[in-house]
C-alpha cells in the first residue's frame, strides 16, 4: 500500500491523538513506560475566571518540556512569571522528572530563565534577521 503525505497546519484531533498514541506505544516497548502528560500552570482573573496567562508544556520519561509560556505586560515584573515557573518545575518533580528543557526567541525571555537557574546549551538562528531560537536547559535535582 502506498501511503500519501499531507501538509496541514490544522491537523485534527484525532491524528494528534493517533500520533501520540503511537508514539505513547513505541515508548513502551522501548524504554518499558510511556508517561506523557500535559503540564499547564494558568494565570486566572479571581473576578472573571478568565485565563489571562500561562504557561504549557508536557512532562515526559523524566524531562520536563516547556513549550510557551506568555503573560500579558500588565502582569510582567511583579515577580508572578517566577512563581508559575516554579510551580512548574516542581510539578515536574513530583511526576519524577530530574531535567527540563525549553526554547524561547533571542527577543523574549532568555535572561528571566537564566536569572532562575536555566542553562544556555544552544542558539539557532531565525527570523528576523539577527534573532535566535535559545534552547536552555535545567537540572531539576539541584534545585
């Protein structure tokens, strides 16, 4: 059977959920667990109830992923960003994660990471020009 290929930037639900699935088994077999799970820590308006923040990620097979994290300016620099990164990482150790890892772009936040701990291991030029993707790194036991 020959199988065709689809670019999409609006996949379904039911092909992510079959890709990690999929992915969820090959772990299994390869390393004798899958434990993937969804990680968010949430920034919430008490009046409204709304989100207006947050932080999201997934831990997995003793790593701790953090893919975006953004908190509206109003709400910058008054120590909150710090306390939800916190809260994260020891979310990820209680799910026995040991290391964490994460990206963020040249123009965001690398020094707020780096300020708690984060580890600089690589940069990968993007756009615009003079940017960078900078991937950090943190050892969750030594904290």
């Amino acid at each position: 059977m020959q199988l065709e290929i689809a670019v999409t930037d609006a996949p379904s639900p039911q092909a992510l959920e079959l890709i990690a699935d999929g992915l969820d088994q090959f772990n299994l077999q390869a390393a004798g667990h899958a434990d993937r799970r969804t990680l968010a820590v949430l920034a919430t308006d008490p009046a409204s109830g709304e989100v207006v923040g947050g932080l999201s990620g997934r831990t997995s097979l003793g790593l701790l992923f953090i893919d975006l994290f953004y908190m509206p300016p109003a709400h910058r620099g008054n120590g909150l960003g710090s306390q939800m990164l916190a809260a994260a990482e020891e979310e990820a150790r209680r799910r026995g994660c040991r290391s964490a890892v994460l990206y963020t772009i040249s123009f965001q936040a690398p020094d707020f990471y780096v300020k708690h701990g984060w580890t600089v291991f690589g940069q990968v030029p993007c756009d615009p020009p003079g940017t960078s993707r900078v991937f950090l790194s943190k050892d969750l036991r030594a904290a």
